[in-house]
C-alpha cells in the first residue's frame, strides 16, 4: 500500500472500509455481486464522507484508531 502507512493505520482503513461496505449491503446474505453495477460500489469520495461522518463503535475502538482514522482523511 504506501510505506508511510502504520500497521495501525492499516487496521483503521480496514475497520472503515468493512463498515462502509457493510452500509453498501455487501454482507447482507442476499447480496449477489453479479446482479451489482459499477455504480453500485463505494467509490473515494464515499469513503472521505464516511470517515468524516465516522462514529466509533465503542471506547476501545475510538481510543485505539482515532488519530489514525484522522490521519487517513
């Protein structure tokens, strides 16, 4: 990925990433990736409004990927 990017750092994007598919319908059971369009997909621009908008889900997570979760935006 880029070599500037923290292990942790790392681990934030993938959280959000996973949450913002997961806003998508990508882990509902019903969701078919041959019935999806290229519309149908998150795109950069979806991922800076999420983190911009991103609430932790508990203390832990806020505690441990706040800066980084920052960072990424």
């Amino acid at each position: 990925m880029y070599p500037d990017f923290s292990e942790n750092k790392i681990r934030a994007l993938s959280v959000v990433l996973k949450k913002l598919y997961s806003k998508y319908g990508f882990y509902e059971p019903s969701f078919d990736l041959n019935k999806k369009k290229p519309t149908d997909f998150p795109i950069f621009t979806d991922l800076i409004n999420f983190l911009e908008t991103y609430q932790f889900d508990n203390d832990i997570e806020k505690e441990f990927f706040s800066k980084e979760i920052k960072e990424l935006w």
